[in-house]
C-alpha cells in the first residue's frame, strides 16, 4: 500500500452527469441482459430472486508498484463474481498523484483523485494511498487484499437496494449514446442525507505497455476502467416516489464500443452509502 499522506483533497462536489441504476449488472446468473427486450430499445430490471448489484471501486495507477495485484483482483472479482447473491460491479478509477513519478498514466484524472479525497473526508482518513477498494462506499481497506473483499462484498449484498429500469436506444448525436433510468423503491436514506444519481462510463480489455516509473517494463491490464463519471441529479425525497432521468452520453472514437458499460449509482454524499447500482452493456 502506497500513502501520500500529504495529499488530501477538499470536499468539493463533483459535478457528474449521471443516469439510474440497474439492479443487476447482467452478466451474472439471472443478469439483466437476459431479460427481453422492448421495442424503444433494451429494457432490463432484475427479477426479485436475482443477485444484488455491488459497486467495488479500485483507486489505483500504472505509476504505483503496488497496484498491479490490486487491478488483478478487481478482473478475477469481475469475471468470477466468486461472492454469492452478489454482482460486482467493478469501477477502476486511476489517480493523477502518480503521474509526476515519471510515468504518466493515461486512464487517469484529477476528478478521480478529487473524489478520492472525498472518501478520505468521510472516512476520516489523513490522506490518500493507492491501492484502495471501497465497497458500496462504506467499506475501504487496501485494494489487493482478497478476503476483505469478499467479506465486504457479500455484506453489501445483503443491505437492501433499489430497484431499478435501466434502458438503451440510439442517440440523436453521432458519437452519444441515450440511456433512459428509473429507480423505485429505493431504501430509505440516512436521516440528513441527500442522494445522488450517478453514472460511470467504464471500458474492459484495456491494457498498457509501461515504459517508465515503478512498473517500468510491465504490461498492464485493466477492467472497468472509468473514462466518465457524471451526475444527472438527486433522489427525490418524499416517501413513496421514483427517480427518472434520460441522458445521452458522449462515446470518443478511441474507445472500444463493444468493451463499453453505463455504470448508474445512487449515492449518499456524506455517508457514501450506495443505494442502488447497475450496468447496461452499451453496443453489441
């Protein structure tokens, strides 16, 4: 575990554009993709018996030595889903503190540190370090550690969340996707608290060739790398009542389309607590 005590970030609040949360990330047994589709384009929501999505976020970078067994860790948690009545949705969010160390990592952000700091606040911490997993935003410990994961996952899975319809269809843009979200039956949040809906566009199958810094020499491969992360607004408040957002989303050319997730969250801002979660594949 590397900590740079010295960096810790404000408070500020991020300005992310974002869309709801599917209960499931569909790709597990009785995923939402299996579900049928409607005619406006791909409709999915997770039957009631079906795994609880789980949003397990890595803050980690190519220019740390002590990250790639972390990053190894989010992919086998990602592939296996080894974790019962749990779906891991993996968010591998890249720091920018690294990049001075000689080698600039090119899936990094200042808002991905930004955030970081935000977790270091409500966590209490001092200071920032890399790796670090937070699960569901409540549970942080370092990112290789496998056991902690597993044990923090499946408790997650057993807290109760939203319940969620996440839909796809073309966009009106080149170069955007639309994704229309609804969330139902959200659990209560905490007294004082104030939620935000949120969504993460991720990429898989990345991978980088690191020519200097700690892993000089390594090739490095990542999952669910986050390459946006947006807010589209708040939960509403009164007993009873639904969210519903439709947003269109920017696709870069460089991006692999079929390797490409909508990742929608609702989160507590100052508990961190994660509501509701999920993801929709965003091109065959």
């Amino acid at each position: 575990m590397r900590k740079l005590s010295a960096i810790l970030f404000g408070v500020a609040a991020l300005a992310v554009f974002a869309v709801a949360a599917v209960t499931l990330s569909g790709r597990g047994p009785g995923g939402t993709e299996a579900l049928k589709k409607e005619a406006v384009g791909e409709s999915h929501a997770a039957p009631a018996a079906a795994r609880k999505a789980v949003v397990v976020e890595l803050f980690t970078s190519e220019g740390c030595s002590s990250c790639p067994p972390a990053d190894a860790l989010l992919s086998r948690l990602d592939a296996t889903q080894p974790v019962e009545g749990a779906e891991v949705i993996p968010l591998a969010l890249h720091v920018d503190y690294w990049n001075h160390l000689g080698w600039a990592d090119p899936f990094s952000s200042r808002q991905f540190s930004e955030r970081q700091g935000e977790y270091a606040a409500a966590f209490g911490r001092d200071g920032v370090y890399t790796p670090q997993m937070v699960v569901d935003g409540v549970k942080e410990f370092n990112g290789g550690n496998s056991s902690l994961a597993r044990e923090a996952i499946g408790r997650a899975a057993r807290e109760p969340k939203g319940e969620v319809l996440l839909t796809r269809s073309p966009a009106q843009s080149e170069g955007f996707v639309r994704i229309s979200a609804q969330i139902h039956n959200f659990p209560k949040p905490t007294d004082g608290e104030a939620a935000d809906v949120l969504l993460a566009l991720t990429e898989s199958g990345l991978a980088s060739d690191v020519a200097r810094g700690e892993n000089s020499g390594r090739k490095l491969a990542h999952v669910g790398v986050v390459r946006s992360l947006k807010t589209l607004g708040g939960l509403p408040e009164a007993p009873g009542t639904s969210f519903k957002a439709e947003a269109e989303v920017a696709v870069e050319k460089g991006w692999r389309r079929e390797n490409l997730r909508g990742v929608v969250f609702a989160q507590e801002r100052g508990t961190r607590r994660v509501l509701a979660a999920g993801s929709l594949k965003l091109f065959d």
